[in-house]
C-alpha cells in the first residue's frame, strides 16, 4: 500500500508540472491604498496574500490587483506593527478601487513576520528567536509538538519511549521552558520527563522559540527559553465560511490523524468572529528495525473554541481547549530479575519480536487537560492600551500500572491540578521612540492526589500561590538600532502536605535494608511500617532582569544579543519524589532541602538574509547557581511489577556554552531552483562545583538537506522534493561509570519528503500534499536523551502522508 501511494503522488506532482492548466482571460482589476488607521499615511511595503499569490504596496501604499474573474476573494494584509487584516472582498464591477486601513499593532503578539531569518514582531524583535511558519508546520502535521521544534537547531526531543516526548532549549527543559499557548502559559503536570506538554499544536499557524532566558516578559522559570504557540488571528469583518480540513497516515503505527477548522464573522455584527477547531489521533504498537514495541499504542482527542470581539477601541476574546489522550508505555522494562535487567541493559533490544495491536493496557497513562481563557483590551485616545486576561486550567493525569489482584484497574497515580491565573498590563508609545510595557501577574495553584489510588503518592498534595510585577522600556534610537532593558519580581509560597506508607526490609540475619539497595538481595524478609507524613511551608522570592540590543548592520545583516538573569523554584518532583516514576521507569529520590536555581544567560546572534545565500548562527553562554539535575545513583529496587534502576535529585553550580547554525544556500537557473542547507547544534555542560561532565546533555546534531524548488504552474504552487540526512553524534562527555550503560553511538538518518499545492477553483481554495519516509533505511538506533535507550531502539522506517485542504 505504500508503495502504491508514493508512485500515485509523484505521478501527480510530474503531471502537474508538464501539463500545467490554460491561462484565463483577465477579468478584474482591483486598485488599492493601505493607510495607516490613525495617521492617515500611506502603508509602503504592506503584505498582501490573495489566492496563495503574494503582494507587496509600492512607495505610495497601493496595489493593483488583476484578477481572472469577478468572483468573491479572500485577502490577507500583514506588515511589521500592524494588526493583520483579513477582508473578503465581492466583486461588482470590473474595475474598482478602495482603500484599506490597518491598525497599529501596540505591541501585541498576533503578527510574526519571518524574512529569511529576520524574525520580529511588534513584541520582541531583539530577543533571539526562530519562527516555524504554516508552511513548516504543513509538512509536518499530526507530529507532537517537541517532534515539531526539533527541526530547530538547539531545540532537542526528551523521549520516553516513542509516546511521550517534551521539547529541550539550550540543554534544559520540563519547568525552564516555558510554553505559552494563546497567550497563556500552560500549567500541568511538566515537572516529570514522561509528562509531554498537554497542547495540541494543529492550534497553531506559527510557533516561536525563543532562545533567551526571556523571564521578565513571560514569568519565572524561563532559563532554557520560551515556546509560543500563536493561533490565527480571529476573521473579523468578513463574513465568508474559511476553514481547513487535515488528514495525516503513517505506516508506523499503522494509523495516523485528523483535524478540521472552521472560522468566520457575523453577518449582521462582522466584528463579532468565531472559530472552532477539532483533531484526533489514533496509533497502534510502534516498530523498530526488528521488533514491535508492544503496548505502545495511543489515542487522542482535542477540541478548540474562541469567540472574539474588535471594536475601534475596545475588544475581547473567550478562547477554550480540551486536550485528552490516552497512551500506552512499553513493557520491555518489566522484568522479574536484577539479572535480567543488567542483561537488557547491554543487549540490543528485547529478547522477543513481539506483535502488532491497537489495544493497549497496564501500564499507561491518560490525562485531560481544560483551559478557559477571558480577555479583554481597551485602546486609549492617547495611545496607551490595556489588557486584562483570566485563565482557568484543570489537569487531571491518571497513571496506571501493574499491580497485585485486581487493583490494577485503580490508577497508581491520579492527579487533579487546578490552575487560576489574573494578568494585567499596560503598554504606551511615547514619542515615537520609547515604547514601555508594565504589567502584574497572579496565579494560585492546587495539587490534589486521589486516595482512590491506594498507594503512595509519587509527590504530596501542594498549593502554589505566585505574585509578580514587571516593566520593559524599548528605546528606538534610530532606523538601526533598539535597546531594551526590563526587571520582574516574582514571590512565589509553597505548601505541601501529605503522608506515606514505609515498609522495612530485612536480611536473613534480621539486619535493616535500605530501600534502595533492595535490588542487591535476592531475599529479604518484609515487615509491616509505618505512616510517614512529610512537606512543609517555603516561601521563595527573587528578581530577574533582561538586557539587549538590536543593530541593523545593513539590508543584509542584523546583529541581536541579549543578557538575561532567570530563576525558578524547586518543583514538587524534585523536592519530594519517592517511589518508581511509573512512565519513565525510574526509582527516584527527591531532596527537600533544594534551593532555587539562578540562571545567567547571554546570547548572541548574527543573521544574513539574502536571496543567494543567508544564514543564523547562535552563540550561547549560560551560568546556573544551584542547578539541579536527575544523576543515576548505580543501584536498582524492586517493587512489585520487577527491578528498577535508581535515580537522585542533586545540585550543583553549572555551566553551559552552545552554538547554534542554520544557513541556506540557493542555486540553480534562477538563483532558486535549489537549496542546499546546513543546520548544526553544539553544546557543552559542566559540572563547575566537582569539575565533572553532567549527564543528559544532548549530543552534538547535524542535518542536511538539498531541497528542488519546482516552478510553480497555473494550478500549482510550493512544488517541491527534498532529500535530507540527520547525524548525530556519540555523547563522549560523561564520567566514567556515572551511568547503568554507555552512551549509545552515533547514528545517521536518511529521509524523503516532497510536496505540492494545487490551486482550485479561482485559487481561493488549495490542497496541499506532503509525502514524507522517516528513517528511510529502517536503521536500528538509540538516542541518548531517551530514557528508554537502556532497553528498546527508537522506531524504525515511517512512510507519512498529508493533505490539507483550505477554503
């Protein structure tokens, strides 16, 4: 069957390019100006997008459209600053004029414009930061969301297993980078390796990281970075039904996904809009070069509402989602005896091939995940904006495992994590020059473990209550030049509360056994403990600033560094873990006596665009006071489902230094036919306090790509065929038996993907097809920053195939 579907689309993609449609006669000539909504001035350089076709406004703010017919359009203003417009024009006479006015954006974060690699936005064009488009985004539709970031260079994927997967930034990851979606940061349960961001990314036309320890604009915490998950921007005053339909297959898995959109305004009240959106995924058992990874099947199911109103100075929005998934968790960790798992520790893979299922059972997880979102906005005469928001978040996780009689239809885990958050800021442009951003942030939080559970929590009840205050003042110094500086101050009480049950062991000479060193004896007489209760009441507090500039070298060059001093708390995990981490298949020990980290970070990043050729490289240093990181202890436990190495929670002084690249390189007949790019991520991390390497540290990764850009006909557009090959480096920067096995080696990945839209109707429809192979040599590998790399390979070839159809 896969065969069938590769030959069928590039036979379509051949007789599209030979056999391009007929030309139609003009039929419509559209003249117009863009204005400046407020001045009155003409919008020079103004984006204009109609029937997937681009557009640029002249020195005077006009442009002239011709178009085949007198049929209705949809069209898409966009400009650096600007609000983006979208308008459906209804043609009546063959020529018309009309003139167009957008609003100055005031800073708000709905536009992202990307020129070769000069991304800014009316927020933040200083900070370092990498934009994946729709385009992007296209080509990979139905992936998670860290499968999605880590075609950025610097942006690595934590795994457990092939299910569970969470992006890393710079090295650092779970609470240290921050996701924002829709504008609200997401709160659940992030603290754990095995626990991915609970967003479906279908929610987002552009997604933006931020390389910077960016904490005074989006809160502590965000050492590592920030990920910005932007939906459209609402369809106000056009009326017209738009919307998109995806539909995703992959041969691994042996299922795929679904998604559909639709949008539009009120007739009768057009600055009343609305959309909703909707997906789901279904996958059985995953497989490696040579076996099933059984029980790793998964299902979700994900749906989006927003409702939104524009008036000329007042606005509001009320967005909501529901995320919930069900995923299974191999079993290949499972294992009787401390002989047994030594041995799959140095094997390479299960010592049976298993079989394909969509069923899956214990253990698995399943979470659902509910953000409500209120908002509103008030522009002034004298060009101050203000803008309250309110969000509601409730996470409920449930784990299961198992577990002796019938108590494995109980989860082991189950969690309930209510989030409540207030903001408020107010932004104002003085004197065309100085643009100043202040705001307060406060967010109460609740952790609840279901005793329906009947075993110990992996982490106590807590409460979390956090105030903050910042302010941003940007000064544009002139055409070439912006500095921006801001502070925050974040008091943060903590409060956990809980109890659990501790057994003791015994050898056969009555003497006490640690918990941990249960896997060292294959006997040991079990006595009846006690309850133990344990938490406590801490208060943290502490300021983080931010400092950097932007220097337009010329129309070619840009040169941005920024210096940002971060910090985050202790969480939960880290402060209070006992007991096996159910989906990462660890033992863990937290230290209740950690302090809070103090990350010092200064980047810096040099960007050329330019037709031929262009490029971005990154340039990272990064001190952290009190890092805390999870260090195999080089002990296993036993517990009821088998043996399970041990893992700690520690502290130390650290340091990290990068580099980041991502050039491109055009040839060809017209200087575009094809690319060739080149993307490199380097990293380096020590232990400064013991002088030692740090474990978990993504090894170094480079990929390349030659990409044919085929000439776009009629009815087509975005054609193209690309060929790449990821290698990725063996992690030689460790200590000496600091681990239960070595670093796996180095692997190198081929892959295919080719694509093309086809334009339908008068051109305001299209459907785009994207057909990808992943490991296109189903080799056998393992990576070092998955947790299961001591038992399982990664999977093996996957053949993916896209549609999007937009209307």
């Amino acid at each position: 069957m896969a065969r069938v579907l590769v030959k069928f689309f590039l036979f379509s993609l051949f007789l599209s390019v030979l056999f391009p449609a007929k030309a139609q006669q003009t039929g419509y000539t559209l003249s117009l100006i863009i204005r400046d909504r407020t001045s009155g001035l003409p919008l020079p350089s103004t984006g204009l997008t109609v029937n997937a076709r681009q557009y640029a406004a002249d020195d005077s703010g006009r442009i002239v459209l011709h178009l085949p017919s007198l049929k209705s359009f949809h069209a898409r203003f966009s400009l650096i600053g600007y609000n983006r417009l979208d308008v459906h024009f209804f043609p009546k006479n063959t020529i018309e004029a009309d003139t167009v006015y957008l609003t100055p954006g005031e800073g708000t974060l709905e536009q992202v414009t990307v020129t070769g690699y000069k991304v800014t936005n009316g927020v933040n064009a200083i900070a370092p930061a990498t934009v994946l488009t729709e385009q992007d985004l296209d080509k990979m539709r139905g992936a998670n969301l860290a499968n999605l970031l880590q075609t950025i260079p610097g942006v690595n994927m934590l795994q457990t297993g092939n299910t569970i997967a969470k992006p890393v930034v710079g090295g650092l990851y779970g609470n240290r980078v921050l996701v924002i979606n829709n504008g609200v940061r997401q709160e659940g349960q992030q603290w754990g390796i095995e626990h991915a961001p609970e967003v479906d990314p279908n929610i987002a036309q552009h997604i933006t990281v931020i390389k910077g320890a960016d904490a005074v604009r989006y809160g502590a915490e965000a050492l590592g970075g920030v990920i910005l998950l932007d939906p459209a921007a609402l369809p106000f005053n056009d009326p017209a039904l738009h919307g998109e339909v995806n539909i995703n297959g992959v041969s691994n898995g042996r299922g795929g996904s679904g998604s559909a959109m639709l949008n539009s305004s009120f007739k009768k009240t057009p600055r009343l809009a609305w959309r909703v959106q909707g997906s789901y995924v279904k996958l059985g058992d995953y497989r490696t070069k040579n076996y099933f990874l059984e029980n790793t099947g998964t299902e979700q199911k994900n749906f989006s509402g927003a409702l939104g109103y524009q008036g000329t100075h007042f606005g509001g929005q009320v967005f909501y989602s529901q995320f919930q998934t069900s995923l299974g968790i191999s079993l290949a960790s499972d294992i009787g005896s401390i002989d047994d798992l030594k041995a799959r520790m140095q094997s390479t893979g299960p010592f049976e091939e298993g079989s394909f299922s969509y069923k899956y059972s214990a253990p698995y997880q399943t979470v659902l995940h509910r953000l409500l979102k209120a908002g509103i906005y008030y522009n002034t005469y004298d060009g101050s904006r203000f803008e309250v928001n309110y969000n509601l978040q409730i996470d409920h996780r449930q784990e299961y495992d198992r577990r002796r009689g019938d108590r494995s239809t109980l989860p082991i885990n189950d969690w309930i994590l209510h989030t409540n958050t207030l903001e408020g800021t107010w932004q104002k442009t003085f004197a065309e020059k100085w643009h100043t951003t202040a705001g307060i942030n406060l967010r109460g939080q609740s952790n609840y473990n279901d005793t329906i559970t009947l075993s110990n929590p992996f982490i106590p009840n807590y409460s979390a209550n956090s105030a903050g205050v910042f302010g941003i003042e940007r000064l544009t110094l002139n055409d070439k030049i912006d500095l921006e500086a801001g502070a925050r101050y974040d008091y943060q009480q903590f409060n956990a509360s809980s109890r659990r049950f501790l057994y003791q062991y015994y050898d056969s000479l009555g003497n006490i056994i640690p918990p941990e060193q249960l896997g060292n004896y294959n006997g040991y007489t079990t006595l009846r403990g006690a309850y133990h209760e344990y938490g406590g009441d801490r208060h943290f507090g502490s300021f983080s600033f931010i400092a950097g500039g932007l220097w337009k070298i010329n129309n070619l060059w840009d040169l941005r560094s920024n210096l940002g001093l971060a910090w985050r708390t202790p969480n939960p995990e880290e402060l209070y873990a006992y007991g096996l981490n159910q989906g990462a298949n660890k033992y863990e020990y937290g230290d209740s006596t950690l302090s809070s980290e103090h990350g010092y970070k200064w980047i810096t990043t040099l960007t050329k665009s330019g037709a031929r050729f262009s490029f971005y490289t990154n340039l990272y240093f990064q001190y952290i006071q009190n890092y805390i990181f999870l260090n195999p202890a080089g002990s296993f436990t036993k517990t009821v489902t088998g043996y399970y190495p041990i893992f700690r929670f520690g502290q130390t002084n650290a340091f990290f230094k990068g580099l980041d690249f991502d050039g491109k390189y055009n040839f060809g007949n017209d200087g575009k036919q094809f690319q060739y790019e080149l993307k490199a991520a380097l990293i380096r991390a020590y232990d400064h306090t013991k002088e030692a390497y740090l474990p978990a540290i993504p090894a170094d990764r480079y990929t390349n790509s030659l990409q044919w850009n085929i000439p776009s006909s009629k009815k087509t557009t975005d054609n193209f065929l690309q060929v790449n090959y990821m290698y990725v480096t063996r992690q030689t920067r460790y200590e000496p038996n600091s681990d239960y096995s070595l670093p796996p080696g180095p692997y190198g990945l081929w892959g295919l993907d080719a694509g093309t839209k086809f334009l339908l109707g008068n051109g305001s429809r299209s459907l785009t097809i994207d057909l990808a192979v992943e490991n296109l040599f189903n080799k056998a590998y393992r990576d070092y920053l998955d947790s299961w790399r001591y038992y399982t390979d990664e999977i093996g070839r996957n053949i993916q195939l896209h549609a999007i159809f937009r209307f």
